[in-house]
C-alpha cells in the first residue's frame, strides 16, 4: 500500500479550528444529523450481518439439496440473498432518508425512490446470482484453491465495472448530458490543457432531483473516461469555485487515481479471497465433497465481515489521493479564498460534519474532513503569501 499513496505534491494542512469557519448553530445542525446518521448506518450493518448469521446457523432445508442443476440453484440462492438483506435492512434505510428529507437534503419522491430500489434490487440480485453461481464453479472445480482464480474474477469483474458503470449502468439513475458550449466548459477546456489532461467528456447530471446536495466526480476507464458535475454544483456555486472543483477532478485523471484504484483492488483481492475462503469453510455446515447452495450463506457473511476492513484501508488511500488533488487544484488555478469558501459551502449545502471524530474519518471517510481541507488551503495561502514578500 505503501507504493500507491502520494509521495510529492502535497500540501500539509495547516491546522485550523471548525469556530473559526462555522457558527455554533451550523455545526450543531451538522452533528444532529449526522450523528443519528451514522447510528442507522451502523444499525444496517448490524441487520445484515444478523440476517446472514442466522441462515448460517439455521440453514434453509431447501438449501441442502440435492440439486439436479447445482450452479443454477447457487444463482438462484444468490439472488436470493442479496432481495433478502436488502429487504431486512430497508426500514433502517428508510428512517435515514425520512431524517435527510426533514433536513432538506431530498427532493425525490417515494414513488422515484422505489423506482431506484427495484433498479438497483434488479441488479444487485442478477450480480450476486451470477457470481454466487461463479463461486460455486470454482469450488466445485478448485475444491482447496478456488479463491485464486476467484481473486482474477473479482480484479476482472471490478475493471469491468468501472469501464462499462459509466455508460451501462449510471445511465439507469440519472440523466447526463454534455456541458453545452458556454462559460464552464470553456474553463474546463482552459484548465485540461494547463493541466496537460485528456479529460475525455465532462457531462452534467440531474442530480437535484433527488437531492439538494451538490458533488463531482471522475469515473470510467479509456473511451468511457468522464469527468461528472451535480447541476447543484453548477447552479449553486461562483465561478472560481467551479474552476476550483475542476481542476481537483482533473488531478485524479492526471494522477491516474481511477486506475490506481484497480491496483489496489489486484493487490488485495489475492489475501481478501483466501481470507473469505478461510472463514466461509469455518462457518459453512458440513463436509460436502462438491459445494452446493448450502454454503452460500456462509460466503456472503463472510465476504460482509471482511470487505469493512479492505475498504478501511482502501479509505487512507482515498484522503491521500484526494488531499493531492486539492493540493493540485490551489496549484493550478491559485485561488485560495475561493478555495476555502467553497470547502465552508459544500460542507453546509450537504451537512457535513466539519471536524468529525476522528474515529469515523479513519474508519468511514474516503476524504480528508473539511477542516483539513480548509487548513490546506489557509497553509497554501499562506506559503505564497510569503513568497510574494
């Protein structure tokens, strides 16, 4: 891990205080939602982990066979247990969308809500079928080693995700359109070429309708590359503050941030799966010579259990590649007011929590919290202030 984090470009945060930044009322507000937030996050976690837990200790009869056609009764089981979690989890997940509906973060209504859980339902049933049939195989063919190719499946199935997310499934929950020829997409063009970026295609999604809250993001691989703008970023923040934004997703395409990502997953994915394999033939019931649907629940807690501690580490990658790409931004465009004004708005437009316990950064946050970011861009003010002199 230590090879992919960034080793030059950074900006070290000067250290700043949330007060200095936010009024006593804008961070309560924050913290009283956020906080109520994190424990239903936790109580899904908590209700799916149980759920499987107990399919493994009190396997389904049907589970046990036997099976004329073993590998579709897996996908069948698979899909299965995807609904099934989803389901047990869903009134935890709704509670969580009525609390940010309260507090103004939702537009979507119920009926476009629904529309987006069958969507995604639909698709994560059709995944889990198709790899919980997969897993199956290479049991049943690999009865001691199948997590190796399992490994090669998942680092395929993950490049595959990304290359084709952008144009197969992202197209399922939103609109994206082209920026049209105008002021932002002249200052994208402006910074790609300072930059020295193939920015591929810069699209505008839709996004208030389900939301009030604004973000960006880069995404795909080769033909698919894009770079992807909330209208609620473009309508609702100043010029400079635009410019500021894309020149931070232009420093992930430069750095190759979408690609370093898929490293990581190849590094990992090895030790993850023999992990799985250790643990889902500690917890699976019996000694079936050819793997069967009975085991699948065993696999699916097992890979639940593990995945929190990938994405943990996954996280300080994340804030490291993403303090890099803020220190590029205020490099590239040389604006530190504008810098720190849009970290304060975003932070109040979405209800971040500017100064979380430190715990759930580590744990939880794919990005610095904002006011390390803020101290980024105090630290680079005053870095040029000094040069200037």
């Amino acid at each position: 891990m230590v090879l992919l984090r960034p080793r030059e470009g950074l900006v070290e945060p000067a250290p700043v205080r949330a007060e200095a930044y936010f009024s006593a009322s804008e961070i309560g507000r924050a913290r009283d939602y956020n906080r109520p937030q994190l424990a239903l996050f936790g109580g899904v976690m908590v209700v799916q982990v149980g759920v499987l837990a107990l399919l493994v200790v009190r396997p389904p009869r049907r589970l046990t066979g036997p099976f004329r056609r073993p590998l579709l009764a897996a996908a069948t089981t698979g899909a299965a247990l995807s609904v099934t979690v989803s389901l047990a989890a869903l009134p935890l997940k709704v509670a969580g969308r009525e609390r940010a509906r309260d507090y103004g973060l939702v537009t979507q209504s119920w009926g476009g809500y629904a529309r987006d859980q069958a969507i995604g339902w639909t698709i994560g049933g059709v995944i889990t079928g198709a790899g919980a049939a997969g897993a199956v195989a290479l049991m049943r063919r690999f009865p001691r080693g199948w997590w190796a190719p399992g490994a090669v499946v998942v680092v395929a199935f993950g490049a595959a995700s990304v290359y084709a997310g952008p144009i197969v499934l992202d197209p399922l929950f939103n609109t994206f359109k082209p920026l049209p020829a105008g002021e932002v997409r002249s200052d994208v063009l402006e910074l790609a070429e300072q930059a020295g970026v193939d920015v591929g295609e810069v699209f505008s999604i839709d996004a208030s309708r389900r939301t009030t809250a604004a973000n960006a993001y880069v995404t795909g691989l080769g033909r698919t590359k894009r770079v992807v703008l909330y209208d609620t970023l473009t309508d609702n923040f100043s010029r400079d503050e635009l410019r500021l934004v894309v020149a931070h997703e232009l420093a992930h395409v430069r750095y190759g941030d979408v690609p370093r990502g898929l490293l990581y997953l190849a590094i990992v994915a090895p030790l993850g799966m023999l992990a799985v394999a250790r643990l889902s033939s500690r917890l699976a019931p019996g000694d079936d010579e050819l793997p069967g649907p009975a085991l699948l629940p065993a696999l699916a807690l097992s890979i639940t259990l593990l995945v929190p501690v990938i994405t943990t580490v996954s996280n300080q990658l994340s804030r490291g590649w993403e303090q890099r790409a803020d220190s590029f931004a205020l490099a590239l465009t040389d604006a530190p007011e504008p810098f720190i004004s849009f970290e304060r708005g975003i932070a109040l437009r979405n209800l971040s929590d500017p100064d979380p316990p430190g715990w759930v950064t580590f744990l939880l946050s794919t990005h610095p919290p904002t006011v390390q970011r803020i101290g980024l861009g105090v630290a680079y003010r005053r870095a040029e202030s000094q040069k200037r002199r």
